[in-house]
C-alpha cells in the first residue's frame, strides 16, 4: 500500500471502531440485566477482555492485510482449509438467530412510532406476533434476492443518526437534572459506591455473555489497519481511545439508565421499550413531548429494516462467494443467471423461518420473547469471536512464517496465553449464557423452554456445518465433473 493511501490516524480508527461496535442497545440491555452495578461490570470487561481483542484484531488484519475473507481467512492462513470452512459457516449460521428478532424489533419500532407507547405489539397473542414477524422476514427474504442497494444507503444513514441519538441519550439524561429542578433520581442512593458492586454470584455470570456480546465485534475494524499512517504507533493508540470511547459511552449511560429506571425496580420490558421510554421521558424533561422517541422510533425502523435486508445478504455471501467444493454441496452453492444464491436463500428462510415459529411453543409474551431473543444472541453470536483467537493463537505458534507492521504481543508465549484466556472466557460466557434469566422454576414451561432451545439451537446450527461436507463428498464421487461447470451459469 502507497504512503499516499495510509491517510487515517488513530482518532479516525477510534471513531470508525466505535461506530461500529457500539450503539444504545448495549446499554439498556445490559442495564436490564444487572441494573446500576453493571458500571462495574463494564470496567472489568473492558480492561479484561475488549482491549486484548481488539488488539488482538489488529494484529490479525495487519498480519494478513491482503486476505478479504476476514476470520475465515485468517484461520487458513494459519491453520487448515477445513478449519477455515467452520469458521465461514460458523460467521453465517450465527446470523440466523440475529435475522429471526429483526422483525420483532421492526414490529415494536413500529408500534411507538405510530401510538407512542408499546402496547400496540405487546397487547398481541403470542402467535400473531409470531406470524407477522414472519411476514416481515419473509418479504424482505424476497425483497433481497432483487437487490436492495437504496434501502441500505438510506439504512447506513439511519444507522448513523441512531449512533448520534445513542450519543444524544448520555448528554440530555445526564444533563437533566441541571436543567429541569423537576427531575428525580430513579435509582436510590445513586451517590453511595455500595450502589455499584455487583453481587458475584452464579446469577451473575449467567449475564456475562451479554457484555460479551455488547463489546464483540472488533474484527471488522480489520481492514483498516493498513490504512493507518503508522500502524504499530498509532493504532494500539486507536484502540485505546475506542476502549476509552466504549468505557465513557458505557458507563455514562448506564448511569443514565439509573436515572431514568429504578435499578432495584427494573421494568419487565425494559428490553423490549426500554429505549423508547427512555427518550419519551428525556422529551417530557425538556418540554418537547414525544418528538425524541417518535425520531428514535422512525430512524430504529429503518435501520432495523437495513440491518435485516444487510444481513440476509452479506454474511451468506461471505460463506458462498469463493465456497470450496470440498466442503459446500454444488447445490448449496447454485446460483441463478442474475447471480443469486437461491438455494443459500433457501437455507436461510427455513432456518430463520424455524426459530421465529419456535416461541408459540413456550413463550407466553412479548417481553419474554424479547429477552429470549437477545439472550439466545449473546449465547450463539459470540461464537465467531472464537476463531479470532483460535486464530490469534496459531498466529503465535507459527510467528516465524508471517511479519506484521504491528504485534500486539512481540512475546509469541505471552501472546499465545492472550489469546487463550480470550477464547476460555469467551467459552465460558456463552456456556452460562445458556441459562435462562429468570427465577428458576422447575415447573415453569417458559424456563425449561428457554433452557433447552439455548441449548438446542447452538448445537443444531454447528452439527448442520459438520454436515456439509459429507454432502460436498458424496456429490463429488457421484458427479466428479460438477464442480467443473461454471456455478454462476445455473
């Protein structure tokens, strides 16, 4: 790469990393979660395991700038292709469980927007939110298979004022008591440290892969590594200002959170409305009405309905684009004379199609089927941060074969021991995440649901990976010349 092109600087990686990374979710449902002592519990994650990983990131991306796989890449690189195909397959399948809730969240963005409150979706039986939900996804499963290049400009611009309302959010609730003298602490003794330590019991680590998951995602700040002006100076000191950014943005909101919602009184649909409450008590503080949430509301809409049509597309094409015969079926990989991987889509909708039906079996309403959603989430999506330290630990067995313009670690043991204290704590996060939180009771059908549809789902979505390849082998020995015809020309 020319000096020319390496115009970015530390403050650029940290901005672009943390509009990526972050947003208001994060806080509010890790807010629900523990309520005011997880602004303990973002330090310690932070310091423990998001600035490893990021730096770990960084080092993977500049090792092997020219590799646009991403973590697939990665782990071929440094270990073998059928390693590498897991870790495709393992990138898109934990997409499936994120594309089944998009329509949920679209469907209660919805209902803000249009009555100002969230009864419009939550007063619905279960199954008919279960169907509509379907509808949504099933008409943009479609809608994608056209092309929707406008929908996810206009979707990236959406994405963007949310990040500005996350923003927004931290500055008018921190700011309202100085401005309204109307304005009462929610939270009791805000003031006192007691308020923030968390109780480390099991219930606690059960919360754990949430934070995982708020704080994942640093692998697509990759590509820019080698477009830093001089990556083993400037961008550790990226990440440092993203940890800095993320620590601020983290703890400043959950303290916003504590204001505005009782820690020790935390609402059941704090998951599913807790940020358009948020923002409906914000405008009643400054005199404005409801023009806060129903903007929040309109720009959550459209960036849900973006992120859904986005992530349909993108994640398959990464698995499928430059599939490996070895270990994807020729059908799997068929495409139509526009070029769609119509079969992949295929795969898509019946599995996503699945778990949006699921919750009509044990799920009795929508604030339940909210949190179940985001919980399985934070147990299935930090699965694909796995190879990022499967990967970085190779790295640093075979340190000799590669040279990097930045090292996190220059000690290849130090680095190793890195990246498996990464991939143990990651494990462990998403092995308890796998219990449901909410009181235990035996003889609930909703917990014995929840409990064995976190287990089932994770398990059944990595044996349908395993599965494959004995399908691409099969077909090759009955059609040795498959593979040989041009795909795109089915």
């Amino acid at each position: 790469m020319s000096t020319n092109q390496k115009q970015l600087r530390w403050t650029n990686i940290g901005i672009i990393a943390f509009s990526m990374v972050w947003g208001l979710g994060n806080v509010v449902n890790n807010y629900a979660q523990q309520g005011l002592s997880v602004v303990t519990s973002w330090i310690i994650i932070l310091l423990l395991y998001f600035i490893p990983y990021a730096l770990i990131v960084g080092q993977l991306g500049s090792t092997f700038k020219d590799s646009n796989g991403g973590v697939s890449s990665w782990v071929e690189k440094t270990t073998t292709k059928k390693l590498a195909f897991y870790a495709a397959w393992t990138y898109w399948v934990v997409h499936i469980p994120y594309l089944a809730q998009k329509p949920q969240g679209i469907l209660i963005a919805l209902g803000w927007a249009v009555k100002g409150d969230g009864t419009l979706v939550s007063s619905l039986p279960i199954t008919t939110v279960a169907l509509l939900s379907l509808a949504i996804f099933l008409a943009f499963l479609y809608l994608s298979t056209k092309g929707l290049s406008t929908l996810k400009v206009i979707g990236g611009l959406a994405g963007s004022a949310m990040f500005v309302m996350s923003i927004l959010f931290i500055l008018l609730a921190i700011g309202a008591p100085a401005i309204n003298s109307g304005v009462s602490l929610a939270t009791p003794h805000m003031d006192k440290l007691s308020s923030y330590i968390p109780k480390f019991d099991f219930s606690y680590f059960t919360t754990i892969s949430m934070l995982v998951f708020a704080v994942g995602g640093a692998e697509k700040i990759s590509p820019y590594v080698n477009q830093t002006k001089n990556p083993a100076k400037e961008f550790p000191k990226g990440m440092i200002l993203l940890a800095a950014m993320v620590g601020i943005s983290a703890i400043l909101g959950s303290i916003a959170m504590g204001m505005l919602f009782a820690s020790n009184n935390i609402p059941e649909d704090l998951m599913a409305n807790g940020a358009y409450t948020a923002f409906q008590k914000l405008g009643n503080y400054y005199g404005i009405g409801n023009a806060l949430m129903i903007i929040y509301a309109l720009t959550n809409t459209v960036g849900q309905i973006s992120a859904l049509a986005f992530s349909i597309d993108a994640p398959l094409q990464i698995l499928l684009a430059d599939a490996d015969p070895e270990f994807i079926p020729q059908w799997l990989r068929q495409r139509t004379a526009k070029g769609t991987l119509k079969n992949g889509y295929l795969l898509t909708g019946i599995l996503v199609s699945i778990l949006i039906l699921l919750p009509v079996l044990g799920i009795g309403n929508m604030n339940e089927l909210v949190k179940w959603m985001t919980n399985l989430n934070s147990v299935v999506m930090p699965l694909r941060y796995l190879w990022v330290f499967f990967a970085f630990m190779m790295l640093n067995k075979a340190h000799k074969e590669y040279q990097s313009e930045y090292k996190f670690l220059k000690n290849r043991k130090a680095g190793f021991a890195v990246g498996l204290w990464c991939f143990l704590f990651t494990a462990f996060a998403c092995l308890l995440g796998i219990f449901p939180k909410m009181e235990l009771d035996l003889s609930s059908k909703a917990w014995w649901f929840q409990m064995i549809s976190n287990i089932l789902t994770p398990i059944a979505l990595i044996l349908l990976g395993a599965i494959l390849p004995i399908i691409a082998k099969r077909n090759k020995r009955s059609k040795p010349t498959e593979d040989t015809k041009p795909v795109s020309s089915i």
